[in-house]
C-alpha cells in the first residue's frame, strides 16, 4: 500500500502533504529532530488516503500539492480534525 498524507503543525496553520508505503514509519520520522521542514513543533495526522500503486499515490500527491482547488477540497474536508489540533 501507499499512503498521501496530510499533517497539520499543533498550534498552527501549516501544513505538509506526502506520500510513503509506511504511513507509521514517516509519521516517525516527521517528527524526529532531522527532518527540515517538520522538526519543529509536533506535527498531526489529520488525514491520508490509500492506493494500491505508487503511481497513483504520486499523482494524487502532485495534484495536492500543485492544484489548489484540489487541496481547498481536502482543507474543508477535514475543518474538524483540524480545529482539534489548534485546541
């Protein structure tokens, strides 16, 4: 399985959106003190999707990433979970 990913910085509006075929192991890794961009303060899972095929997986990732009507559609959907992060 691969794994595109979206996490929310606590107490904070950034996010950082990824792809991985182990979404335990990168959350891990987000959060240890070598990661440049996600070192900082704790960063949440606040969602992610599952594909069978890598390709996949990083077409959906570019589209996040590079489409912001496709990234305003993930932003509302997941409004709640990230209203839990900033509390």
């Amino acid at each position: 399985m691969y794994y595109v990913y979206l996490l929310q910085e606590d107490k904070s509006s950034k996010h950082y959106i990824g792809y991985t075929n182990d979404l335990r192991r990168r959350i891990r890794q987000h959060q240890s003190p070598h990661q440049c961009y996600t070192n900082s303060e704790k960063w949440r899972l606040v969602y992610y999707e599952a594909f069978l095929s890598k390709q996949d997986a990083q077409e959906r990732e570019r589209r996040l990433k590079q489409d912001g009507r496709s990234r305003r559609f993930i932003m509302k959907r997941t409004e709640r979970s990230q209203a839990k992060c900033q509390t």
